[in-house]
C-alpha cells in the first residue's frame, strides 16, 4: 500500500487519480505503458470511472497490472478486456497475476 511520501509524489507528476469513492495511483513509463500500483474502489462503478480515465492518459499503448490471485478484483480485470498475461510469485510466496489492457 502506498505511504504518504509515494502518494504525493504521485500527485506531484499528475500519476494520481482521487475521485468520489475511489483512488488510483499510476506510472507511466518511457515505453508507454501505464502501472497501476494501487487502485481501490469504494463505490459501485468508480473502478470504470478511474479505468476511462487512465485510458485517456496521452501517449499510453498498455495498462498493466498485478492483482493477487486470491481476490475478486481479478474478475472485474477480465470483464473490462484485461488478458492474463503472466503469473508471478513473490519473495513470501504470494501469486500475483499480471494482466494488460492493450489499447
């Protein structure tokens, strides 16, 4: 989860979404494809919201993302176009999957 020193950062580069209900924090890298680092939704519809937009983020090719296997979010990924691409297993064993949005 981000701390507050990695939130303003964030907000500092434009790279933070906060809207009612929700949060995204975001990179986007040289090679155009835009991170998601935390995403939370509070709210029926704000993930969609925050979704279009990251979509609109200039220069963006691919939204990625990890989402622990373990969880629901998984399947709003998929619903939205999101394709598995990897699954990775952290150092304390977790598996994460890896998704990505091409766009």
């Amino acid at each position: 989860m981000a701390n507050f020193e990695s939130l303003w950062k964030s907000a500092q580069r434009g790279e933070l979404i906060l809207i009612d209900g929700g949060f995204c924090r975001f990179h986007l890298r040289k090679d155009r494809q835009l991170t998601i680092y935390e995403i939370i939704s509070l709210r029926p519809g704000a993930g969609s919201e925050m979704l279009e937009q990251l979509r609109q983020v200039e220069g963006t090719t691919s939204i990625f993302a990890r989402c622990p296997v373990d969880l629901d979010a998984n399947r709003w990924y998929k619903r939205r176009g999101f394709v598995l691409e990897a699954v990775e297993t952290t150092r304390t064993g977790r598996q994460l999957n890896c998704w990505r949005l091409s766009l």
